[in-house]
C-alpha cells in the first residue's frame, strides 16, 4: 500500500504529472488482491461475488478518477470531493458488506484524505476510517488481531502521508522563496546601476546643458566665445561616453574575485551552503575574466537548476593549467541545451585552448574548466 500511494503522489514537483500518477496507482492497487482473491477462491460465490467484484470495478475507477482529478495541495476542487464522497461510500461499504480482506479498503481511502484534504479534513478522515475498520471488525467478529493491524495501518499510513504532503508544500514554498529571493537580486543590481549610472551621468550632462544653454547665447550675440564652449561641450560629452562605456565593461567583467563575491552572495540568498578554495592566484588578466564568466555561468546553474543544499568552488593553478570546478550536492541533471550560457562558456573556453566538462557526479554534479596558461596569456 505504502509503495503504490507514494508514487501516486510522489515527487516534490508542484504538479506532478498524470502519468506519474497513473504510474503509482499500478503498484499500489496490486494490495486489491485480497478482496479479488476471495471471489477466485470460491469464498465469495454467487451473486455476491457479482455484485462484490463490481463494486469492487466501481471502487477502483473512482479511486483512480480521484487521484486523477485536478487538485491543488490541501485545496481540493468541488469535483475531487465528489469523487472522495463517492469512493469512500464504496469502499467502507463493500469493507462492511463483506469484510475480511476487503477491509483493506479504507487504507487506500486514508492515503487519498491525507495527501488531498486540507490537515484538518485529513486527521477527520484518518479517525473516522479508523472507527469504520474498528466496528467493521467487531460487527463481523473478525480476528481482534487483525483488526487491531489495519487500525494500526490506517493511523500510522495517514499520518505517514500526511507529513509526505507537508514535505511537498514546504519544498514547493522554498522553491517559491528561492525564486522571489532572485528576483529581489536581480531588481536591488538594476537599481544599482540606475544609480552608477545617474552619478556617473548626472555631473556630465547638467555641465553639457548648462554650456550649451552659454554657448547658444553668445552665438545668438555673434560672441567668438561660443566655439570655445562648443569645444567644451564636445569634450565633456566624450569624457562622459568613455566612463559609461568603462562602467558598462566593469558590469560585464567584474574578474574572478568580483565572480566569487557574487556567487557567495548568490548562493548563500538561496539557501545553499557554499565553500571557496583558491591555490595559485592572483591570476593574469585575460584568465581572470574567463574563469570568472565561468563562475557565473556554473553558479547561475546551481541555483536554478540544481536545487543543492551544499556547493563548492575552487580554482586551482599549477603554473601550467588553471582548473576551476563548480560541484554541487543537487539532482545531477544537465541543466543546458545548445545555445545556453554553459554552451557559450565552452565556446570561450575552447577558443582559449581549454576544456569544458559538465554532467552528474558521485555528489550531484560538476562543472570543471581547464585553461592553460600560456595560450590564455597570449589570446
């Protein structure tokens, strides 16, 4: 029971696939063998087993369409109750008409109130399939024993699943979390640079207008002193459009340190645990803004495609070869396609002389540039 209810709603994706699903019902309905077996065997006979195995059908299309049906965590839709309703009618129906192993039933039912009900609904559900089983088994007088099990199975199954489903809401919150945390880095970088920016700017262009407003008066007076502030003019707008294009660059290439700070800042916002080993720096100008770019790129990767806990960085150079290794404990999956940032990194890093490698490791997954030093010296 436990196998096929956790991959009926397994995963920790917030809209686990219907294929998925349909997947688990598989495994987990293979536990409908009691009841069957009791119909095969000759234990059920008659228009009973007719009846018993259709209900039986009935309660299995109505499970599945349940499991099925559009949900939302702990916020059914109107229809999933429906289908709750009528399931459960059936299964506690069928367990009270003809007991035995058919009162594995209500199991099933308590798996589907833990996962879809809100916690309260759930706990009701969970209780009262507890009771059914327990008068069930006394009205029918069946084994105390066994009894007292699926009691037994019912509470810890329902509680079980129940904190399966709390786990699922809280990762998906985090995600949430993690992706509004990068957002809010990204809006709190473009307000920093609208603010380099208009400082960089604001002194620059009130000079420009304040000298064009000087130089079109004395034009306007016939004054030789308006070439003058035309030059002047001329002179503080090219100084202006070198330092923006010297701010733009210092975005864009921030180095290997400045990479570094970033993906510590980065990854720490998302919740990940990060460690920084350097041997053989300070490194010369061209491999610096390489392996950097690099940095951002595998750090760019961790955090949205990783869902890591723990990453490490280091930079190793030996005098030959500078190596930088980008390992993260997450699922291990190759987050690019062609065309992506890693693709455009090993273009960079091949027209360099270097190597890129990126795919699943023993911890999760790991990004690894080695550059030698004396063609990155010399591109």
């Amino acid at each position: 029971m436990t196998i096929g209810s956790a991959f009926t709603f397994g995963g920790t994706d917030a809209r686990p696939s219907r294929l998925r699903r349909l997947a688990g019902i598989s495994i987990g309905l293979v536990y409908l063998c009691f009841p069957v077996l009791e119909i095969v065997t000759g234990e059920v006979t008659g228009a009973a087993a007719f009846w018993g195995g259709a209900g039986l059908l009935a309660f299995v299309a109505c499970y599945v369409a349940t499991v099925l049906s559009p949900r939302g965590f702990g916020d059914p839709t109107l229809l999933t109750y429906w289908l709750l309703g009528v399931t459960t009618l059936l299964g506690v129906g069928l367990a009270a008409v003809f007991g035995g192993g058919w009162t594995t039933l209500p199991i099933y039912l308590t798996v589907v109130y833990s996962m879809a009900l809100r916690p309260r609904l759930s706990v009701a559900g969970i209780v009262a399939m507890a009771l059914a089983v327990l008068v069930i088994g006394l009205l029918r007088e069946d084994d105390p024993g066994t009894t007292l099990v699926l009691v037994f199975q019912v509470v810890t199954l329902g509680v079980l699943f129940m904190g399966v489903r709390n786990t699922r809401l809280l990762v998906t919150r985090l995600r949430r979390a993690q992706e509004e945390v990068a957002r809010l880095a990204a809006s709190e970088e473009r307000l920093r640079i609208a603010r380099d920016l208009h400082d960089l700017l604001g002194h620059s262009l009130s000079l420009i207008v304040l000298k064009s407003e000087l130089a079109g008066r004395l034009a306007e007076n016939g004054s030789e002193r308006a070439v003058a502030e035309i030059r002047d003019i001329e002179s503080v707008a090219r100084q202006a459009l070198v330092e923006v294009r010297d701010a733009v660059t210092g975005y864009r290439q921030r180095g290997l340190s400045g990479e570094l700070d970033g993906a510590r800042a980065a990854l720490e916002a998302a919740g990940t645990r990060v460690t920084i080993r350097l041997a053989g720096t300070p490194l010369p100008g061209p491999l610096d803004e390489l392996l950097g770019w690099a940095v951002r790129e595998g750090v760019t990767n961790v955090i949205r495609h990783a869902r890591a806990t723990r990453c490490e960085i280091g930079v190793t150079v030996d005098g030959e070869t500078a190596v930088l290794e980008v390992v993260d404990d997450g699922r291990g999956a190759l987050p690019c396609e062609p065309g992506s940032g890693l693709t455009g990194l090993a273009e960079r890093v091949r027209a360099a002389g270097g190597t890129v490698s990126a795919g699943p490791c023993a911890t999760g997954f790991a990004l690894r540039v080695s550059v030698p030093l004396p063609a990155v010296s010399h591109a």
